[in-house]
C-alpha cells in the first residue's frame, strides 16, 4: 500500500511538472512571435558561375577576360555573393572557378570550399577581409568595414579603396504575427540600449522584446554599431528566449537569398525598404556597399572590373542581381 502511494505520488510529481513547463515556457514560446531568426548559411551552390542552374544574373558584358589575363581574385560578405559570383559568370573564362563544396566544420566554418587557383573565394566578412590584407584576394565586396578592421589595416601599413558599387538596405525584421509593421529610429534605438523592453510600449502585443544580436566584425553588425553611434546592448538578458524577437541585416540577404515566408520586414520612419525607397533614398537606412581593394595592389584588371562595375552594363547586372545601381543605368 505505501509502495503505490510513493507510486501515485511520483506520477503526481511529474505530471504537476509537465504541467507547469508547458504553461510557463512551451507554451509562451510557441506564440511569442520568436523562432525566426537563426541565421541561414547562405548554399554558395547556388551561386556558382558557368553553372545553367545558378541563381544569377546574366546581363552580357562586352568586356571579357581571357585565360592568359591576370585574373583579379574575388571575395565577399554573404550578402553579396551573387553580385561578385555574377560578375565572374559575365566576365571571366571558364573554367577558372573550382569548387570543392565541404561540410561544416571548426576548419571551414562556412561550409563552402574553393580551391587555392579558384577566382572565386568564400570566406565572409571578417576571413575575407583579412585574406584581402594579407593579398590572396584582390577584390573585396563588402559593406563599409569596421573601424576595427580599417584599424588593422592600418596598423599593416595598407591602404585600402573603397568603391561605392552599389546601394542596399539595413533593414529590421520580426515575425509576420507580429502586429508591428513600422518603429521608428528612435524606438529602434531605444529597443537596443534597453530603454523599450515590452512590445506594447511600441504600439504591439504584451509581451517582452528579444533583441537579436549579430558576431563583432560581420557586415550588418559593423552597420547596426554605426546606426546606434556605438551606444547599444553588449548582450541579451537570459530572459530573452521568451520574449519575441526583432533582427536585423541587409534586404536582399534576407529576402532573396535566404529567404523565409514566416519573416517581415519593418517601414522605418513610415517607409518601407522597397528599391525605389532605396533609389530615392527615402528609406532612413539606406547604404552603400562597396568593392574594396589594397591601393598598392599593381594587378592592372582590378581597376579595369572596378571600372566596369561602375559602367552601365555593371549597373544593370547590379540591378539584376537584386540591388539597386548606384549610377543611373
């Protein structure tokens, strides 16, 4: 008889467990709007050059390099991937892409491997800017670098050009059940020093704000610090998980390249990040991205593409591409 009581007792125990986690973290998780924001590692296989399938935009050039030219080495942040990968289709010879695939690993964090010949690299914002430093890569596609990484540049006694190439978005998100659709700069702002930290005070549900972070160094983190003039949260509280999340990153990434029906971006100021509010720039956030070289790099085709970009058939592969042309086309 006592032991079916410790029995009845045990099944009681955990039953009132079960109970009480579903009512106080399942189920406020599942409707808190969260769960959107894990960064996808962009499938570089889709981008890949001389490939029928690949995701890119193919607008003819009447500049072409052939074999026995000094190939210019590309790189760049995801975010742009399509744009350097397009212009190596348009341009380049085949052939002088190799790519090797890989899977994740602490060696090859991005799941993407080129051989050591290709032209085309993949190595993100912060490795890709250090191999553009230490001259394995001649041409960088980036958004504006750091103040750290023009810091260490510096400190290397390199010179680096920057090329406004393009214009894009920074850009919010949330969840597309979140009844929120605009905030201002200054709410932003205030969400991200900490000094909103409930939806309702922003016009949306009763529920606390999970303001999302991104790594030291990556292109949209560089963006949001210069946005929030270098005052903003360091780190989340461990509270955070429960509450629903707002994000940010650049347009085309995170509505083109990894795409997600169950994400929304934000009007800013009452203006939606669309191209012709990036063209007009009516959008607040609206920015430049850039190709970047070292000023000392002697490979006479790196000012010749960069030359081209810049030309009206680069302008509309720019554009074709997603992006919005930072010349008139």
């Amino acid at each position: 008889m006592k032991k079916t009581a410790v029995i009845a007792a045990s099944v009681l125990f955990f039953v009132f467990v079960n109970v009480f986690l579903y009512t106080s973290v399942t189920r406020r998780l599942g409707n808190n709007y969260s769960g959107i924001s894990q960064t996808k590692m962009v499938d570089v296989a889709r981008y890949l050059p001389f490939e029928d399938t690949s995701d890119l935009a193919r607008t003819g050039s009447s500049m072409h390099f052939s074999k026995e030219d000094d190939l210019p080495v590309l790189d760049g942040a995801a975010a742009l991937v399509p744009v350097y990968a397009s212009v190596i289709d348009s341009v380049y010879p085949e052939g002088s892409v190799t790519y090797e695939g890989g899977s994740f690993s602490d060696d090859n964090q991005y799941g993407e491997n080129f051989a050591e010949d290709s032209v085309m690299q993949y190595q993100n914002t912060i490795r890709g800017f250090d191999a553009l430093l230490d001259g394995s890569v001649d041409l960088f596609f980036t958004a504006h670098p750091s103040e750290k990484q023009m810091e260490t540049a510096k400190e290397k006694g390199i010179d680096i050009e920057l090329v406004p190439i393009g214009l894009e978005a920074f850009v919010f998100f949330v969840n597309k059940n979140n009844p929120v659709d605009s905030l201002t700069v200054d709410e932003i702002r205030g969400i991200y020093r900490g000094k909103i930290t409930n939806w309702k005070e922003v016009g949306g549900a009763d529920r606390s704000i999970n303001p999302l972070l991104r790594i030291k160094n990556s292109g949209s983190q560089t963006m949001m610090e210069k946005f929030m003039e270098n005052d903003m949260l360091k780190s989340r509280s461990i509270f955070a998980i429960f509450g629903a999340s707002i994000g940010y990153s650049f347009r085309y990434y995170l509505s083109g390249m990894v795409a997600n029906d169950n994400v929304r971006m934000l009007s800013v100021n009452g203006i939606y990040p669309d191209a012709e509010n990036i063209r007009n720039s009516r959008y607040p956030l609206t920015a430049a991205f850039y190709a970047a070289c070292r000023k000392d790099n002697t490979n006479p085709n790196v000012p010749k593409l960069v030359d081209w970009l810049l030309s009206k058939e680069g302008q509309k592969l720019i554009e074709e591409c997603g992006y919005v042309a930072i010349n008139p086309i």
